[in-house]
C-alpha cells in the first residue's frame, strides 16, 4: 500500500470536463451524476407489494441513470484485471470493493469511465444495463462497523460553545486535538428513512427531578461522513501522507440529535442518547478519485498553533482539504400538502467551515494504535460555515431556540416538528471543472411512540 499514491488530488482523462457520455441525462449541466463522477450505490429494482425483491447489487450512478454492474458484467466484455473487481459488486458487495485500495479503484473508473462515454463502442450493450433511478431502492453501502464522530468546523465548535459558556466558548484544546467521540452504527440508515421522535430523561431548567419524556428539541446536524476502504492492524498508525489510502469516499450524513436530551447527559462522558436515536447517510459513495479536482490547500491562520508534526505535512498543506458547497433543505408537511419541494435552510463550503482534514481525522485516530476497519464510518461534525446563516443546525440557526427562524410559507421553527423532512445536499464546483454532486440525503421526523 506503501507504493500508493498518498493524496488523491491528481486528475486525469476520467476528469476531462469536456468529457460527455451516450446517457443523454449524464450530460445536463445540473445533474449531480456527469460522467466524471461515477459513485456507487447498493440498491435494487423496486417491485410490488407481494412480488419477490430482487438480492441487492451495486450499481454506478449516470445521470438519473442507475448502471446495473450485475447486467453490466454478464453482457458485457471486461478486461480481466476489471472484471475481478465488477464481481464482488455484481453480487452487491461494495465493502469487498472497498479493501481493494486504490490502483483497482483506478482500473475500474478508467474502464467505467470508457465504457460510459460517447462513442464507446459498449455502449449499445449497457444500455440494457441502465435502470432509471426512479425505479430503484437503496439499502446502506456496506454494513457499516464502528462509527466515530468528530467536531471539525470551529465555527460550529465556537456558536455551541457560547451557548453553553458565553465566557468561554472554545475550550483550549480546540486548536491542538481533532475532538471527537464513539457514536454507534446500529442505528444509522439510509436516505428516504422515517426517524421517530426520542423520548428521553429530561430536565427542564426550571423543574427538578428530570422527567421521562418526548424530546421538543429535535435537531439535524449537516455533517459528511467518510468510508474507510483498507484498515489498518491494531497496534499500527496512518501517518498523515498515507491517511487516504484508507479512505474510499464520501457520503452526506445527517446526525440527528435531541437537543434537550444532550445537556442534561452529555457530562462527564460525552453525548449518548440524543444522538444514538438515529443517523442518516446519503446512498451514493462519491469516491476520492472523483473528488481529485476539488482539492484545495490546508490552511491554519498565522495567530493560531500549526498542528502537531504527525498532523502535518507539505502534501498536506498543498492538497489536504477539499472545497465541497453544502446545504439544508426543509420541507415541511404543509409545503408537501402545498406542493413545494422545500426551502434552503442554510449552506456551507467545507473548505471554510473545517479547522481539520480527513487525513487528520485518520492519521489522529490511529495514532495511538486505533485500527480503524473497512466500512467504519467517520463523521466530520457539524460543517457549520463562519457567517451568520452558515449554522449546520437549527440550535445554531434558532440561537439555541431563541430567535424562530421564519419560513416563506408563514411558519416557523426553532427545532422540528413531526413530518419535518431534511434535506442535505452536497456539490463541487470549480473553474474549468465539470460540477459533480452527492445527490441526497432525505429523512423525515416521525412523532414519538409514546
Ligand atoms: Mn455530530
């Protein structure tokens, strides 16, 4: 793995932004899915209730397209160093994919790459292969094993902060450790997911004892989470230049949270029921490779420490972090009666709103021997942006449920209410790059079982 190359930040003819494929939809200027993305999902044909499901298989996204890799094998010729990696996925495992690191990962975007484009002589046959997304349901990516949370935008670090301490808001070790936490797997589902209302011991400022009861806090949290490919052995590190070898790609991931739970738990050991209730990820993996354009310089300012040597290096700093526009989106059950696909909440670049990197995340977590496994999911925290409207949550949009925010339609919200819907959108936009996007992560709040 050593003779991989580090940072994925160089691109090649699968970036060609003059690149356009003989599915016609990959080719509209505002898909998430051009040509030179090709992220991967797990899903399968939708059928009837009553019918038989289909088993689930991966598939590459291509416009509204889905590319079936289980017809996409069988009817299609492959070069062998090819075809033994479409084999695990035609069978829908994608975590199998993962551990092949990133010379296969290459190979395979190459061949997709070719065989997608205008002119490919493939193309006749796959057509047969395309499922229109429409038609499809998915399931996670991969099982997903352990689940680690971090707190990497400042500005979302600073505006909880001084909610809590006005005086103090970011602790001293800020700036020196990526902070972060344990969170659990179990409850975390793909986009397109209800979520119900926790119920959870509560203690309101102004009674005492606490009470058992529905949280009136519900809240998201505007995060990407990161898929390990390869692990690493217990007892071993990631040294930050080597960190993206382990990383497979990204997906949009909301960290549901229950914000009048959290205050009340959260001390001396970190948060536990507010955030275990449920998470959602978004169910195409947008891949390092396609993301090689979007790579922008790790940056610190001058009147801050510079980052400890085994979270630091010249790669690092030229190509470490990655320029990614995010956004929320509510839809409320009254805009779905009145027909509107939502409102912007707020948006955010990651470029702007992380005090710390991927490779950092990693080469952190692994310092102390911490082996992190194929298919655990790295949380980024909150990506919240520096301007006021750039929170990535509504305990920072609503000051902590002070100040409603206000609604085109009339309504407003501080938290969310039951048949809330969110949202989360993610794209990459460059000069002279073709725009490529994560498509969304969608779930909706669902009252309490009480
Ligand atoms: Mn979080």
């Amino acid at each position: 793995m050593s003779s991989e190359p580090a940072f994925v930040h160089a691109t090649d003819a699968t970036h060609d932004p003059a690149l356009q494929s003989w599915v016609a939809s990959a080719n509209s200027p505002d898909t998430d899915f051009p040509i030179q993305n090709l992220p991967f999902a797990r899903l399968r044909r939708k059928v009837a209730a009553g019918e038989m499901a289909e088993p689930w298989r991966v598939g590459v996204a291509i416009g509204d397209q889905v590319l079936d890799l289980k017809i996409a094998l069988e009817i299609c010729p492959w070069a062998a160093e090819v075809a033994v990696h479409l084999e695990p996925l035609a069978a829908g495992d994608l975590a199998g994919y993962m551990t092949a690191g990133r010379t296969a990962w290459r190979a395979v975007r190459a061949a997709l790459s070719e065989a997608l484009s205008e002119g490919s002589l493939n193309g006749p046959f796959l057509e047969s292969a395309l499922v229109p997304q429409a038609e499809v349901e998915y399931a996670l990516p991969c099982t997903i094993g352990d689940y680690t949370d971090f707190y990497a935008s400042i500005h979302h670090a600073t505006a909880v902060g001084r909610l809590f301490r006005p005086d103090n808001p970011l602790l001293p070790n800020y700036q020196w450790v990526p902070i972060g936490y344990h969170g659990r797997s179990s409850s975390i589902v793909v986009s397109g997911r209800g979520l119900r209302r926790p119920l959870g011991q509560i203690k309101p400022a102004d009674a005492s004892p606490p009470v058992l009861r529905e949280s009136r806090r519900v809240d998201f949290e505007l995060e990407l989470g990161a898929l390990i490919g390869p692990g690493n052995a217990l007892g071993s590190r990631v040294g930050i230049d080597e960190a993206e070898a382990h990383l497979f790609g990204l997906v949009l991931f909301n960290d549901w949270s229950a914000r009048d739970i959290q205050p009340w738990e959260y001390q001396p050991l970190g948060p536990f029921l507010s955030k275990n209730w449920g998470s959602t990820v978004s169910p195409w993996v947008v891949t390092m490779e396609a993301l090689a354009p979007f790579r922008v310089p790790f940056t610190r300012p001058a009147d801050h420490p510079q980052p400890l040597p085994y979270l630091d290096s010249a790669t690092h700093r030229a190509h470490g972090a990655l320029s990614i526009q995010l956004e929320t989106w509510l839809q409320t059950s009254r805009m779905r009666k009145e027909g509107s696909a939502g409102e912007r909440l707020m948006g955010s670049d990651t470029a702007e709103a992380a005090y710390w990197t991927l490779s950092q995340l990693i080469a952190h977590h692994t310092v102390n021997g911490c082996n992190l496994r194929t298919g655990d999911l790295l949380g980024t925290g909150t990506l919240s942006g520096p301007g006021p409207g750039q929170g990535g949550s509504m305990l920072e949009l609503s000051q902590g449920g002070k100040v409603p925010v206000a609604l085109a339609n009339g309504e407003t919200r501080t938290f969310l209410d039951d048949g809330d819907t969110v949202i989360l959108r993610g794209r990459c936009v460059a000069d002279g790059r073709r725009a490529i996007g994560f498509g969304e992560c969608r779930g909706t709040v669902m009252p309490a079982d009480s």
